[in-house]
C-alpha cells in the first residue's frame, strides 16, 4: 500500500485539525511528490510564469516557508498545499496550490474556516502577506476577495496576466501601529 494513504507517526507529524470532509496536516514532502503532477492547470501556469516546475514550486515551501501545511481528504489523499514565509528581502507572503478535486471535496471547509486560516497564518507573518494569483485563476481570485484581499496592480509575468495582492489581518497590525 502507497504510505501516502497511511497513517504513519513516522512520516506524518500531526493532524492540526479536522474538519467534516478534509484534515488539515503538517506537510511533508511526500505531499509535493503526489500532488505536483495533479494540480489545476491554471497552477500549473501559475508556477512556470514565475520559472519553477510544480514540484519545484512545492517543495520550495520546506526551504522557504515558516508554515507549511496539506489539506487532505478523509482518505488521506493530499489535495493542496498552502503555507506562509518570508522571500529573500523579507517580504511576507503566503500561498496554496491545489488539485482539481480540492475545491470539490473541501469547499464547505474552505469557506468556513480559510479565514480563522488566514488570520492566523498572518499573525505569524507580522500581519499581512502579498503574492500574485493569474487574472484567470477566477476561484481563486473570488476567494481572495472573499478574504479581504487588496488587489495592488495588474503585471504581466512571463506573458501571463497577474494580479499582486496583499491579506492583512487588521488585529495585528492595528494593535501594533496604536
């Protein structure tokens, strides 16, 4: 039996929280191996706009990120990677990169909890975090907005259209600024 459908203390840390169709995980890098060549194409797209293969592109995380986690189904099964970090000239940023099944099986949990997720994440990154999502990625981009993203401006990377947002989570950076 594959070990990704297993439950082994061994290669899994510990499940964060449980939700009625998904668990959300530590990540390993056994996730990035599975879900790299299952993502939606329009992540696909995403990564080699900014020059990294999907699996680069995930198991970059375990190099960079300051939290890193995977959504799985209730059989195990990764369904997306999401985590948070600093670049290289310190700026904060957060991302997720998902399979086709992901917002399938985890829409109610995503829409229940991504912004407990998001607020939480972003306490770890001083409160607010940027990125670019492609101006054709619409779910993705309805749930930024959903969350409170601030869309920034449009650029073009690598002739793909994309737009830098930021998430700030008003409680950590109102509380530090008063």
């Amino acid at each position: 039996m594959n070990h990704l459908f297993t439950r082994d203390l061994s290669v899994f840390d510990r499940i964060i929280v449980r939700y009625d169709k998904t668990d959300v995980i530590d990540a390993h890098p056994d996730h990035a191996d599975y879900l790299a060549d299952k993502l939606r194409e329009i992540d696909v797209i995403e990564c080699m706009a900014f020059g990294t293969k999907p699996k680069e592109a995930l198991l970059s995380a375990f190099e960079y990120d300051t939290a890193t986690m995977t959504v799985v189904d209730k059989n195990n099964k990764p369904l997306a990677m999401f985590g948070v970090g600093e670049n290289g000239d310190k700026t904060p940023y957060v991302w997720m990169l998902g399979t086709k099944e992901f917002p399938k099986v985890a829409r109610r949990d995503l829409v229940k909890h991504s912004k407990t997720w998001i607020n939480e994440l972003l306490k770890i990154t001083g409160g607010a975090a940027v990125n670019f999502v492609h101006c054709y990625n619409r779910p993705a981009v309805r749930w930024l907005e959903w969350l409170g993203a601030n869309f920034t401006h449009k650029l073009t990377i690598k002739g793909e259209p994309f737009y830098k947002f930021i998430l700030i989570n008003h409680e950590v950076i109102d509380q530090y600024y008063v």
